[in-house]
C-alpha cells in the first residue's frame, strides 16, 4: 500500500511539472457534462499533492483554476461537489500564497449563487476555516465577506457546522484589525447565541 501511494505521489508530482493542470484546464469548457465532471475530479485528485511552499497551488491558482470552478458549476451542477473539494484542498496549505484571494472569491460566489446542501456548506466552511487561519489574511477574508458564512452556520448549522463557525470566529479574532469589523457584524451577539446553545 505504502509503495502504491508513493507512486501515485510521484505520478502527481510529475503531471503537476508537466503542466497537467493547464492541460485539464482547457478541457473542461467542452460542452459535454461528463467531460466537465471528470476534469473537475482530475483537478481535484491532483490538489491533493502537498508540498511545504504551495507551489502548486499557486501555480493552478495563477493559471486560473478557481475562475474556471466557479465558471463550470453553474453550466454542470453536477460538478459541484468536486469543485468545492478541488477548491478546499486550495485552502489545505499552512501560509497564504499569491492570488489565494482568488480562492475565497470562488467559494464565496459558489455559496452565494447555488442551492448548497448542507454536507456542502459544511466543505464551504472547512475552506473558510482554512483560510481564517492563515497569517495575515484575517482582515482580507472579513472584507471579502467571509461572515456570511458564519452568520447561515449559526442559524441554520448544527454540530460540526457550528463548531467550524465558531473556529472561523476564534481565527479571526486574532488579528487586531479584525476586531472592530466583528464588532460591526454584531458577533457580540452570535457568540452570546452561540454559548446558550
């Protein structure tokens, strides 16, 4: 099992310097359904890769990945699910890199423009739980409206739903610049629902 994944880790190593990526990228305006859904799978498997400089993830945010999910959803909802999966594992990285406001602009707009479900609005928070965590990108996300997503996870959440919002919530106060924005979002008041509950 051990060897088998090092393979798959070394394949997806290699079609990610070979610009597999961008390859996939000008496929998946076909207008076949099925043509759209396996790119979007393809691009997904291959944002699985890790590596300690999000190489990457930048090079498919630079080569227009997130524009592209968020194009193709609306033409194939059946994509929606592995574009939400392509686009956390975006966000699965430990420092922000160039252009990952690219990133958050294409969750945002997916979760504002589809009728998620709620297993999606949960990846959609587990992005932006991510992302919150990211060093000096607090105040950037508050400003792209990320509070949106907090605000429907406490109403309408329960369990794990809640508690990522609540995570979001805890990241976000711990950039100064941040707080008097929550403020302005009346946290006050959702944390204090949030403790009864």
């Amino acid at each position: 099992t051990f060897s088998l994944m090092a393979a798959q880790d070394s394949i997806r190593k290699r079609m990610h310097t070979e610009g597999a990526v961008a390859s996939i990228l000008s496929l998946i305006s076909a207008p076949n359904a099925l043509v759209k859904v396996e790119c979007c799978r393809a691009l997904t498997n291959l944002m699985c890769e890790e590596t300690s400089d999000n190489i990457y993830e930048q090079r498919a945010v630079k080569d227009g990945l997130p524009y592209n999910l968020m194009r193709v959803v609306p033409e194939c909802p059946a994509a929606l699910d592995l574009s939400l999966q392509c686009l956390l594992n975006l966000t699965s990285v430990e420092d922000r890199y160039t252009r990952i406001e690219e990133v958050t602009d294409a969750i945002l707009n997916l979760e504002n423009k589809m009728n998620l479900t709620m297993d999606q609005q949960i990846v959609v928070a587990q992005s932006i739980t991510n992302l919150s965590a990211l060093k000096g990108f607090q105040q950037k996300l508050l400003e792209d409206g990320c509070m949106t997503v907090v605000e429907k996870a406490m109403k309408f959440g329960e369990g794990a739903h809640r508690v990522l919002a609540a995570t979001i919530v805890r990241n976000l106060t711990t950039c100064y610049r941040t707080r008097p924005k929550l403020l302005d979002h009346n946290i006050v008041s959702l944390l204090m629902s949030m403790s009864r509950d």
